[in-house]
C-alpha cells in the first residue's frame, strides 16, 4: 500500500464515528446489524451507513492489495481453505 493509501485509511479511522464503529465491531468478532450498531452507539441508521460503506471500502482496498500478488487459481484456493477453517470454528 502506498503512503496516500496508508494516511487515507488512518484519516478516514480519525472520524470519530468510524473509529467507534471500527472499534465495536473489532471487540464484537461477529456479524452485528446496523440496528445494533445504531442501539449501542445511539446513532441513527442512516448516520452510520456512510461510515460503514467507507470503511466497507478501505476494506476492499487493503484485499485487492493484499490478494495481488496471487492469481486467480491461488485466490479460489485460499477462499476455500479460508470457508474451510471458518466452518471448522462455528
């Protein structure tokens, strides 16, 4: 990831909200609703979904950066392996 990169995803965590949302749902570790989310951060829903989808997006950033250096077969591979170890653990 490029500087830029780097300093946008920090900035954008520099949001208060984004950064609560951000911390939320790391200490979670599950799949949370916006519903929630917008209960426990008394923030309306449609407050939060712009954060979300900006977070959605630094995201997919850092996959397609991270994922780039394999090819298609590898990344089938690793979506696999991945499923595999997420059913293991439910």
């Amino acid at each position: 990831m490029d500087l830029r990169a780097r300093v946008t995803g920090i900035g954008a965590l520099a949001d208060d909200t984004r950064f609560r949302l951000y911390r939320y749902l790391g200490l979670s570790g599950r799949a949370v609703s916006v519903r929630e989310l917008s209960t426990r951060l008394s923030l309306h829903p449609n407050t939060l979904r712009p954060h979300l989808r900006r977070l959605e997006e630094l995201l997919a950033d850092v996959q397609d950066e991270l994922l780039a250096p394999l090819s298609a077969a590898e990344r089938q591979q690793l979506t696999r392996l991945l499923t595999q170890i997420l059913e293991h653990h439910a």
